[in-house]
C-alpha cells in the first residue's frame, strides 16, 4: 500500500488583519494535525484556499510547511491552476522545496474534454518526477473526472492516487472495484460526512477540511475502521456530522466556500489555534452573532468548554 492513506487534512491557512499569512498561527494548525495523529498533511488545497495565493505565497506557505513538518509526516503539495504548463511550473517549485507528493485537477476556467484532461495529467507528471495524485472536484473545476479517465491515469502509472470530492459515492465505489488489484495506488473521499461508508466500501482513507477542528476525531474514525469496529466509526462519524454543521450558520449569507472554510476558522479562532477568522479576498468571513452559533456546536460534541 501506498505511504498515503489514513486521515490526511488540507491545512487552513490563518490570516492576519491585513491578509497576509499568519505564520505563527500556521505553525499551531501545522502542529495541531500532527498532534491529532494526521498520517500526511495536504497544503494548498481547497479548504487552504489555494487559488487565492500567486507564485510567491505559494512557495512560501510550501516553505514554511516543509519546515515545520520537518519529516515527521508526508507533505502533499497542490499545485492546482487553470493551464497545464502554470501546474506544471508550480509542481517543479513543490519539488525543490521537498514536498513528498502533488495533487492536481483538470483545468478550470476553459472546460475540457476527457481526453485532454487525460493528456493534462501526462504532462504534468512527464514534467516533474513526483508521485502525482488527481483530484476530482467538479463543484470547482466544473469537469468531472470520469471513471475510465480515472483508471486509464492509474493502470498507467500517471497518477498513484485519487482524492474524490465529487459527492458521487457510486462513482467512487466503481473506481475502487476497478484498482481493487492496484495496491500501488490509493483512493480517499475528500467527503467529511460519509467516511466511515468510504472506508467501508475499501477508500484508503479521508482528506477532511474539518480535520483542522478536530483531526482527533477523524484519527479516532480511521482506527476503528482499521480494527473492523464498524459500530464504533458510525458513532464517532455522527458526531463529526453535528460537528459539521458549522459550516450551515453562514449558509445563504455568505457562498459556500466562505461559509464552509470560514466555519473551520471560526471554530479554530474560538479553540485557539489562530487568531483571526478572515478569509482570502473577496470572500466574507463570519460575524460575531454566527460566532456564537459555531461555539454551541463545538460545545455540542465536547471541543469547547
């Protein structure tokens, strides 16, 4: 098996008040995951709001990552753009930080066909020698990695690895039947709320944005799994799914994506893990009435006092 599976967050990336990177909160949120028990950490995905940062806080973040981890877990590096050739320039800068993986979708802006995303993927990993992981989340990119795309990437040995965030569990279920024979390449759910049926259905693990409020619970669903307590991963799952639900308060006020990252600030910024709840411009961040709601909710499941 692949050294990537189990529980492997993307890693929120705090913000001072004038929006620059709070790195003295990054490195709480860095330790934080590995304290929790985290197998990897993921920097610069979506819930790191990667597409918000150009060339040169993205080299720095990845910097300050590498730095910080210091080998005590893999770091798994995106590198997501719109163009092949700026993934491609940005997978090269991961590599000569140290990164121990990259993870790449299709293209985005310009919709493209599966063959082309097919050949996307070819050349990214014929121009950076490091294991290459796709990443399917068509809510974002607004192509979806088709299932055959998938596998054709894997039996060829283009891709070692899946993460799904596409909600299309029976998708999922496919893929893993047809790389059953693979075990050279792993697939995980980005899917925080069904993992215990991910893991079930033979995922490899789970890369959960909520792992940043509670990478403890996340680690503690991955173990029962791995012994077969199948009881034991339902009941710690259902909490995490009331954990969930603060991603909600903002919902309607706010899009999604500053709703659902801006609900895992909040609630680290109220556990102390970093001191403002801001989100990369133009996105909104939450007030201090929807504050309150997020504080109850980690009351709720035993994190907040």
């Amino acid at each position: 098996m692949s050294k990537f599976s189990g529980v492997i967050p993307p890693v929120v990336v705090p913000l001072k008040d004038d929006h620059s990177v709070d790195y003295v909160s990054y490195t709480k949120v860095l330790n934080h995951l590995v304290e929790g028990g985290c197998n990897a950490v993921f920097a610069l995905g979506s819930t790191s709001e990667v597409v918000f940062y150009g060339e040169q806080d993205r080299r720095r973040i990845l910097e300050h990552t590498v730095k910080v981890i210091n080998g005590r877990v893999p770091v798994i590096a995106g590198v997501v753009d719109a163009a092949t050739d700026c993934v491609i320039a940005h997978a090269r800068a991961a590599k000569a930080i140290g990164v121990d993986a990259v993870v790449a979708t299709a293209p985005y802006y310009t919709i493209t066909s599966q063959p082309e995303i097919i050949y996307h993927f070819r050349m990214i990993r014929d121009g950076v020698d490091l294991p290459l992981i796709a990443y399917d989340i068509p809510v974002c990119v607004h192509t979806k990695l088709a299932r055959q795309t998938v596998v054709t990437l894997a039996r060829e040995g283009t891709v070692i690895g899946l993460k799904d965030s596409s909600g299309d569990d029976g998708n999922l279920r496919y893929v893993l039947l047809d790389l059953a024979d693979r075990p050279d390449v792993f697939v995980m759910t980005g899917s925080e709320t069904v993992v215990d049926s991910a893991l079930h259905m033979g995922a490899h693990g789970v890369v959960p944005g909520l792992g940043n409020v509670d990478p403890a619970g996340y680690v503690r669903l991955w173990q029962a799994a791995q012994r077969g307590d199948w009881t034991t991963a339902r009941q710690e799952q259902e909490r995490l799914c009331r954990l969930f639900d603060i991603v909600r308060v903002a919902g309607g006020r706010l899009s999604n994506g500053a709703a659902g990252v801006g609900g895992f600030k909040t609630a680290m910024r109220s556990l102390g893990l970093i001191e403002t709840n801001l989100m990369a411009r133009p996105r909104g961040a939450l007030d201090s009435a929807e504050t309150l709601q997020v504080e109850d909710i980690l009351r709720s499941v035993g994190l907040l006092g």
